[in-house]
C-alpha cells in the first residue's frame, strides 16, 4: 500500500504516474481540502476534483482544472445577471453537476470522504481517494493590500480572485485545531510501504494536510518511508504561487528550501536534474537527494517520475 499526500495538478499529474506503475488499488491519496470554497452555495472541493478528473482522464488539459470538452451556459446566465459580481469563479456546465451532487449528499447528512468514494466510483478511479478531513479547515491567507495588518481573505479570493498576483504576509488553516484526520487516514499512513509527498505546493496544499489531527506526526513516524518530490525547480514553480509564497513567507524559493521544510517528514527528496548542483545542500539540509527529469510534461513523463519515486528511498 502506497500513500500520496496531494494537492492539486502537480499531486494528480503525479498520481497518473504512480497508477501506470502500481495497480490503483493499492493507492491511498490523501487531499487537501484547505482549498475548498461554498460558492453559490455549493460546497466545492478543487482538489479532489483536480485529482478525480485528471486520474479519470478528463481534467481540463488547458487549464489544469475542470473537465475537459466544457461548455459555459450556467456562467454566461449569472454573468448576465450579476454584471460579473458573481462570475468570477468558473464552473463549468458539467462540473457544476458534480458540485450539485457533493452539496446534495451533504445536505443529506453524508460525510465528505462518503461523497469522495462516491464520485471517485462515477469516474471509475481505482486510487482511493479521501479527503484530509471531514470537518471543515480553512485556508486564509493575509495579502498585502496597503493597510498595515494586510487583509485576511479565503484561499479562493487570493487564488483566483487576485489571479494570486498579491504578496502573501500570513497563511493560516481555521478549524485546523479541532479537525480530526478523515477515517483510514491515520491507519493509511501507519501501515503504508511507502508515503509520497506529492509536488504541490508546500504551504498552502501539503500544509493542511500535515496540520491535520495527528497526519503530521504519523507522517514523522514513517520518516525512513516518506519521499517528497519538489514542486520547485531551479528556483521556481511550474504553476501557481509556491515560488513567490515560500519567499514572502521567509523560506528559500529552491531545492534546499524545500529540504529544510520536509527533512523533518521525510528522508528523500527526488529533485529535477536542473538541481542536480544542490544535491549536496540538500543532504545537508538532513535528506537525501534523488536527481531526476521530474517535470511531468505528459503520461510518460509521470510514469517514469513515478517508478523513481516508488524505488527511491
Ligand atoms: N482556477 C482558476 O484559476 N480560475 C477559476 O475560475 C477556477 C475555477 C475552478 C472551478 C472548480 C475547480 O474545481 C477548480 C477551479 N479552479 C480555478 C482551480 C482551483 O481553484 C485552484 O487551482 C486550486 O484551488 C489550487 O490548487
């Protein structure tokens, strides 16, 4: 049994390696939901869907989120009404059928990693998937808006919102002190032959999940078993924030950066051949390094990102 710790589009473009390697039963993916947003009341979970529609082969390959062959009529209907106020966040026609669903079954009294099994099995995706929690947590962040305390808005605003092109003061996770790891999370972990971190951003989608009930001392526990890859490379993201967030939150935007926030979790970093000079200051920093092509370009590439994970160690 293998674990996954995800995020959003590097976890499941690392997932799709990992499944062409080992069958997907044997997978258990562990999901940020620190991301998830109420909007238009609808409970939405980018994430999990992220990893659930790229595993099922039909993400979005333009965007990297949503499905793919989309149409838009629902949004171009509130766009009209609202003038854009309430459009900013875009959910496609078929999408927005599962957020229906996710918000239906809830409403009816099931529980999130419930609903995840459930649209994991519409999609036919063997990994199991589960969310980090069933409780609610969070993820606000405090953005530099002029005022002297900054601001404090959700995830979503910063992300999408601000196209995430405003500096970042302060991450917090609410709800994270009281939010219980979900059921089989701990046990996954305990029992699991090997734990991957996947390369996702380090502070706002593996973060979550380390603060999570007891996942982050689980996860220190099976150190020797625990490989992370880097989502930065050469000094920066492929996608999204992390390169300029890890910055502005007073860690090194590299390799070495990331070794020094998982050396405690994990023992091997797998780092992309465009590293390979910091080796050394990785292993320094208390892991080992495994240098290899990590950008995952297509299937084959995280096919053979996955293999080396999965050997490494
Ligand atoms: N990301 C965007 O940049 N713009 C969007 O309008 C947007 C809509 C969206 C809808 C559903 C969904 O599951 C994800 C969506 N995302 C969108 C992606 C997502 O918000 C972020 O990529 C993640 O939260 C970061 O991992």
């Amino acid at each position: 049994m293998i674990v996954a710790l995800a995020g959003g589009v590097g976890a499941a473009r690392m997932l799709r390696g990992l499944v062409a390697v080992v069958p997907p039963e044997t997978i258990t993916a562990v999901v940020n939901t620190g991301d998830d947003t109420v909007m238009h009341g609808l409970h939405i979970s980018p994430d999990l869907d992220t990893v659930t529609y790229t595993l099922a082969g039909m993400i979005n390959p333009e965007t990297g989120w949503g499905l793919r062959d989309e149409t838009w009529s629902a949004m171009a209907e509130l766009r009209a009404y609202s003038e854009g106020r309430l459009a900013w966040f875009n959910l496609g026609d078929r999408d927005l059928g599962t957020h229906l669903y996710r918000t239906s079954r809830l409403s009816e009294g099931a529980s999130l990693s419930e609903v995840t099994h459930e649209i994991a099995r519409r999609w036919s995706v063997g990994v199991r998937l589960r969310p980090m929690s069933d409780q609610r947590v969070e993820t606000r962040v405090v953005i530099d808006d002029g005022a002297p305390e900054g601001r404090e808005i959700g995830f979503q605003e910063y992300f999408v919102g601000h196209h995430h092109d405003v500096a970042v003061r302060a991450v917090r996770f609410a709800g994270v002190e009281s939010a219980p790891a979900a059921p089989g999370v701990l046990g996954a972990i305990a029992s699991a032959e090997r734990i991957i971190i996947c390369p996702s951003n380090p502070i706002v989608s593996i973060g979550p999940i380390l603060a999570t009930g007891a996942i982050g001392d689980a996860v220190r526990a099976r150190r020797l078993d625990t490989v992370a890859v880097s989502p930065i490379i050469a000094g920066q993201a492929l996608k999204g924030p992390a390169d300029r967030m890890l910055t502005e939150l007073g860690h090194e935007a590299s390799v070495v950066g990331v070794a020094r926030m998982w050396a405690p979790y994990a023992a091997t970093l797998v780092i992309d051949e465009a590293d390979a000079g910091r080796a050394r200051e990785v292993e320094e920093a208390g892991m080992a390094a495994v240098v290899t092509p990590t950008v995952m370009t297509g299937p084959r590439e995280s096919a053979a990102l996955g293999g080396v994970v999965l050997g490494a160690a």
